[in-house]
C-alpha cells in the first residue's frame, strides 16, 4: 500500500468521522430542543417521570403527560435531564406512569387535535366578541326620553322624563332606565332588573314594536317596545316566528 493510498484512505476516514459527528451534533440538537418544548408542556399539564425500563442504558428516563384527556410520552435523554427538575419523578409501578398503548403517530395526532380543538376556541370566542361588540353598539344611553317612574315622582302610575335611558330598549315616550338588562348583563351583572313601576291608570298597553333584521353575524329579532331581543336566532324563518310569538304573548 503506498504512502499516497494510505493517506487518501486516513483523509476519507476523517472526513466520515466528521459527518458523522456533525450529523449526530444535529440530531442531539433537535432533541435538546424538543426536550426544551417538553419541559414546558410539562408545566402547564399534568405530568411524571420516570426510569425508562425499555432502554438498557444509565440515566434513560420517560415523561407522561395527560392532556385533552390522553396520554403523551417522550423518552428523555441523560443529557437533557437537567430541564425536567421540576416534574414529579416517580416509580415505575406509579399508575400515572403505566404507557397506555399509544404510537407515536396516534401520539403527535392526539397534538394536531387539541391544537385544532384550541384554534376552533379561539375562533369561537372572537365570533363572541364580536356580537358582544354589536350588542353594545345598539344598546346606548339617551336622553330625552319619557316613560313610567319617571326621575321627579316615585308614585305608582307616575309618568314623566326619565333622565338616561336606552336607545334600543323601549321608545322615546316609553323609555326603558339606562342601564338595560342587556347592558347589565354584558357587565356581569349577577342581580336582575328592578321591578317595573306598576300602571294603576286605565291606559292600555302599547303594542309591541317587533322587528327581524339581519346583519354579518345572522339574524335576529327585537322588540323595541319591551326592550326584549335574540341574538343570531338562526334563519329569516326562526327570527320571523320570534316576532310572532312575542306579540302573541303580549297581553
């Protein structure tokens, strides 16, 4: 064997050494990184660690973690264990650290799934603000408003300004106090409405004024007299038959 033969072999030999090592420096990289994520996951869920007794080397050890009601394991290396002193270790025969059967491929689907089920939340609580929003919008103090128990007289019967009332609840001539119940309760309010002011007079009722009406977030239906609305009801159909209900129901 020549001298230059053997010194192309030895170069060939370092070179394959190099790659490896670069290829195994990468992978323990990705790990770490994993074993970072985790750690984390292992904060916000329940979670134990155990020895791992499907590996034959030192210091080899198993994460459990219960999320979205499954089970989730990783196996974590002796070099990475140093991020998991804040888990509860546990005995091997512990119940919390008994591998229920998952794969790895159900495992990572059990993660798309609550990652959807979390994003459908989100989306769901952003359609919620945004009728909230709406609400809101059409629920505003006025002035200028008459209507029964009036700010100047306390008695029953009593008609006369009402200082704040709402603009969608109720009329002009027949106000409904600001705060309304719609209001009060998007403020969390746990106590319902003051009792109306009872009618001693020999006036009749007014007529509902109801109305259907749709906007981006769907349809819906309101009574502008009793101040009484529905939110998203569904079709133009459901919002229509609201409105004849309630004015049914009105004596």
């Amino acid at each position: 064997m020549t001298s230059h033969y053997q010194q192309q072999l030895a170069q060939q030999l370092a070179d394959e050494r190099a790659a490896r090592q670069t290829a195994e420096a990468a992978r323990d990289g990705a790990y770490r990184e994993r074993a970072h994520l985790t750690a984390w996951l292992a904060v916000i869920h329940p979670a134990v660690i155990t020895d791992a007794p499907d590996i034959n080397e030192p210091g080899w050890q198993l994460l459990y973690l219960a999320a979205g009601g499954r089970q989730l394991s990783w196996h974590i290396a002796p070099r990475d264990a140093d991020l998991y002193a804040h888990v509860e270790h546990v005995d091997p025969t512990d119940p919390r650290a008994h591998w229920d059967g998952h794969t790895t491929d159900q495992k990572y689907e059990t993660i798309r799934s609550l990652t959807f089920n979390e994003l459908r939340g989100d989306d769901r609580a952003e359609q919620a603000e945004a009728r909230i929003t709406a609400a809101r919008a059409l629920h505003q103090p006025a002035t200028g408003y008459t209507g029964w128990g009036p700010d100047d007289d306390s008695s029953p019967g009593a008609y006369g300004s009402v200082s704040q009332a709402c603009s969608t609840c109720g009329s002009e001539d027949d106000a409904v106090r600001w705060p309304c119940a719609t209001i009060r309760a998007l403020n969390g309010a746990s106590t319902p409405a003051p009792a109306a002011t009872t009618v001693t007079t020999d006036q009749q009722p007014k007529p509902c004024d109801t109305q259907a009406w749709e906007d981006k977030h769907g349809w819906h239906a309101s009574c502008w007299t009793c101040g009484e609305h529905e939110s998203d009801i569904g079709s133009e159909h459901d919002a229509d038959a609201w409105v004849e209900r309630h004015t049914e129901a009105r004596p």
